[in-house]
C-alpha cells in the first residue's frame, strides 16, 4: 500500500473497520509477546523458586529498555503521523531516522553500563543472596541484546503509527514464538540453565529486528537514513516531548517492579516469585487494551493533524467501550481461576500459589478501569498533551503504586504487597476521569 493510499484510509475508512485492521495485528503481537514472557517464566520455573524469582528481578531492566524503545517510536511516531496527515513527508522521514538511531546509540550505552556493573545492578534490581547467582547469568546475557532490543521497539511503533500494524505483528510475533521454542531446547537439551533462556530471549529479539527492518522497506514506510541524525538537535525536543509518556509509564513500570521485589522480599523468595507470576498474568490481560489503543494512535494521529476531531472522538470512544466490555470478562476469568492459573508456574510450591492467587484476584478486581486510563493517556499523549499524558501515564504504576506497595505493608504485611497495584489502579482511574473531563472539550 502506497503512502496516499495510506493516509486515504486513514481519513476516510469506517472507525470499527479501520481500528480493528490497525489494532488486530498488534493484539496479536502484544499478547504473542506476553505468552512468550509467561513461556520464559514456565521454563525457568521448572529450574527453582530462586531462578523463577532471578526473571521477575531483570524485568524491570527490560522495562527501561522497552521505555527507551517507547520514548523514541512514540515520541517519534506521534509526531510521523501528524505530520503525514498535513503532508509533511520530508519531516516525517526526518523525525523517524532520528527516533531509530537515538534509540540504537541509547541501547549501545545500557549494554555496556550494565556488564561494567553487573553485581552492583543486579543487587539495586533487587536480589537476595539466593536469588543472585540466577540474575547475574540471566542479565549479563540480557544486557547483550540492548540496542537491536531497543531499536527493535522504535521501529514497531514507526511502522504502527504510519498504518502498517501487520509488518510490525509479523516482526514481534516471529520473534516470540522463536523464542518459546528456544527455550526447553537451550536451558534442558543443551542444558544452560537460566542462562540458556537468555541466549534463547537475545536471539529471537534478533531475527525480530531484521524482520522489522526488512518490514519498514517493503511496506513503503518513510525510509531510515543515517544523514537524517543531523537534524536531532532540532527534532530532539519533538520527540521527547511526544515520547515522554511513555516513558514515564514504562520507566515507572521498572521503579515499581523494583521496589515491588524490595517489598517483596522480607517475605522470602516465594513472595518475590509469586508477584512476579501475578506481573506476567496482568501484563498478558492488559496487552488487550494496549493493543486497542496502538490501534488508535495511528487514526488519532493523523487525523488529529487533518484537523478532523470528530473523527478523533468517535475512534476513541469506540476503543474505550471495546476494551473496557473486554477486560470485564478477562477479569471475571481471571479471578474464578486465579489459583490455577498461577499454579501452572509454579505447581510444587504451594506458598508461591498461595501468595500468587489472593494478588492476582486483588489485580482482577480493577482490572476494569485500567482500559480507561490507558486509552486517556494514549489520546492525550497522541495529540501533543504531554503534561497532562505524562502525569497520567506516572500515576498508574509511580505517583499512586510506589507510595502504596512502600507503605501498605507497614500496616498489613504482605496483604498490602498484594493489593498496592489494585489501590493505584483505582486512583489512576479518578485521575484519568479528572483528566478527560477537563481535556476533552477543549480537542
């Protein structure tokens, strides 16, 4: 599909029709991408509560290397869209050359920042004695993958937000099912260990990124060129502030996972493991919504920049009655089969099925509202907003999770560990209504 056929469909495409054709590829791929994250999590369970616990530990790195990867493809994207919609090609080709090496360059440094600091990192991310060993083999070989990793998320969302979801589906997807495949085979056959699910995690996000690259060319996306890293000075301060959000949310999303396993731990390493098997359910419920909202993004955002808001409004209340009908049920699922669902991680140890069912059923509880939250804060942040886009997409997992998962076990032990992200869930969602009523008629 050529570019004006493109933006022609973006413009006057059905809403229903054109979302799901946006949002379905990238469904798929955030739910792919989720199992995959729940398949490391299995395998490596099978090693031991302490190697199950060392992955929840390394999540919140590969958390800051997904805001980096956000920060760039949003912050980037946001602004391609908008200006594909005012056909402003050449600026639009300029903003994602720059979005794509700048996140390349910034993947280069954690790899080598975290090999220069290995013990230390893995001690601030929140290992026990126990639970060392397993996060220093698993991260050193982690932090190898950082810069395609990071590149590999910048260029899925360039490809989403100039309508070309399915390429960026077929890039993630391939990827995450390589690596559930990887996985028995390099930590049992060629017996590796956790290690083995590193190397498996590394190479997989590999063939992702060559995919992706080969998916920005043959879909007719602006292209990416070396030369255009001249206008970055320029350009730097567009991208963060459309990226910005997203980091906030995705860089929050490691704090809070951090101090989720600081919280965790007076508790042992059955604690630790079981909110981190909580984490990986969440995260694969959630992934709906999110990817109802990448599907937004790109409609917002060109039509947005065409001046269009009716059509603005009508895609995001469509997205928002859809996903919220569609975490209702996952909810109600999730909750009547908490207990088994966690105990497919972790059979054997009936304290991490314990601790792991009364957190994801807290979880279940709000997982409603958060198809609300998410949507605002994608909305706001897809048409320029960044103050109020950056505030909500902080209260969900910092400004309201990080004082509740510090302080409510002071009160009630491990209760408050289990239910702080239900509390913020439910705090976000006031905010974001706050937000929307006070934003909305301005658009």
């Amino acid at each position: 599909m050529t570019q004006a056929e493109k933006q022609h469909m973006m413009a006057t495409a059905p809403i229903p029709g054109l979302i799901a054709r946006l949002s379905v590829p990238t469904i798929i791929s955030m739910l792919i991408t989720s199992f995959y994250n729940m398949a490391d999590t299995f395998f490596v369970g099978k090693l031991g509560t302490s190697a199950t616990a060392a992955v929840g530990v390394v999540f919140p790195l590969m958390s800051i290397i997904q805001a980096l990867g956000f920060l760039f493809g949003h912050g980037s994207g946001n602004s391609v869209s908008r200006k594909l919609g005012a056909q402003k090609v050449d600026e639009a080709e300029h903003l994602a050359s720059c979005g794509f090496f700048s996140s390349l360059v910034c993947g280069l440094f954690i790899l080598i920042g975290g090999q220069l600091f290995l013990e230390p990192l893995s001690r601030i991310l929140g290992s026990t004695d126990t639970i060392l060993p397993y996060t220093k083999q698993y991260l050193s070989v982690i932090l190898i993958g950082a810069p395609y990793m990071t590149a590999s998320l910048t260029m899925n969302n360039l490809l989403r937000f100039q309508g070309s979801a399915f390429y960026a589906m077929i890039g993630i997807t391939t990827g995450a099912v390589l690596n559930v495949i990887l996985d028995p085979v390099f930590i049992f056959v060629f017996d590796m260990g956790i290690a083995g699910a590193a190397w498996a995690t590394i190479l997989s996000q590999l063939v992702s990124f060559v995919l992706l690259l080969v998916g920005m060319k043959v879909s007719n996306c602006v292209p990416l060129r070396m030369k255009n890293m001249k206008y970055l000075p320029s350009l730097i301060g567009q991208i963060f502030g459309g990226g910005l959000p997203s980091l906030c949310r995705q860089g929050l999303a490691s704090l809070a996972t951090v101090a989720l396993n600081l919280a965790a731990g007076p508790y042992g390493d059955a604690a630790i493991a079981a909110m981190s098997i909580v984490m990986r359910i969440a995260f694969f419920a959630g992934s709906t919504v999110i990817g109802f909202g990448q599907g937004f993004q790109p409609v917002c955002g060109f039509n947005y920049g065409a001046g269009n808001i009716k059509r603005v409004k009508e895609a995001f209340w469509f997205c928002v009655k859809l996903a919220t009908g569609v975490l209702i049920v996952l909810a109600i699922l999730g909750f009547v089969f908490s207990g088994d669902l966690v105990a497919i991680f972790r059979k054997d140890d009936l304290e991490v099925i314990e601790i792991g069912t009364l957190a994801l059923r807290m979880q279940c509880i709000t997982l409603p509202l958060t198809g609300w939250i998410i949507l605002n804060n994608m909305l706001f942040q897809t048409i320029g907003r960044t103050v109020p886009a950056s505030v909500l997409a902080a209260s969900r997992q910092g400004i309201f999770f990080l004082p509740a998962v510090l302080i409510l076990p002071f009160f009630f032990g491990i209760r408050g560990v289990q239910c702080a992200q239900a509390v913020a869930d439910a705090a976000a969602f006031v905010l974001a209504l706050v937000l929307n009523r006070k934003l909305m008629p301005t658009l």
